[in-house]
C-alpha cells in the first residue's frame, strides 16, 4: 500500500467522522430550537396579552378622559371666547 492510499482511507475515516459529528450537533441545536419555541410560546403568549389588556385600557381611559375632561372644557372655553368677544364688540360699538 502506497502513502497516497493511506491518506486517502484516512481522509475518507476523518471525513466520515466529521460528518456524524456535525450531524450530532445538527439534531442537539433542532432540540434547542424547539425548547426556545415552546419556552417562547409560554413566556411571551402571556406578556402579550397583558401588554395587549393595557393598551386597552389605555385606549378606554383616554376615551373617557376625552368624553368627560377635554370635551366640556373646549366647550366652556370656546364660550368664554365667543361671550369675550362679544362683549368687547358691544363694547367697541358703544364708544
């Protein structure tokens, strides 16, 4: 047997080798990537909704706030304005 065969039955064993390991490697990063995604389906389904619950409420609150708050303190500031106004009309006309 010449040196050439030799390395070449040695290449062949170590690639053969190389193979099943990185095949090895292959199926231990598939089950990691399952135990992510079911820890993720776990972990984050629920911050989700909670995050979702307070935009929510969030959105309910500044409704109300608006109905209640906002909306009569334009209208009573734009009657102020227009009562202002007017008076400073009348006001003009009587000089």
């Amino acid at each position: 047997m010449s040196n050439v065969e030799t390395i070449r039955d040695i290449s062949i064993i170590v690639l053969a080798i190389e193979t099943i390991v990185v095949q090895v490697i292959l199926v231990l990063l598939l089950l990691e990537i399952r135990s992510l995604s079911k820890m993720l389906r776990e972990n984050i389904y629920p911050i989700l909704q909670s995050a979702d619950e307070t935009a929510r409420t969030v959105r309910g609150t500044s409704v109300f706030v608006s109905d209640n708050v906002v909306s009569p303190v334009v209208r009573i500031s734009s009657l102020a304005a227009g009562v202002s106004e007017a008076l400073r009309v009348i006001a003009r006309r009587g000089q």
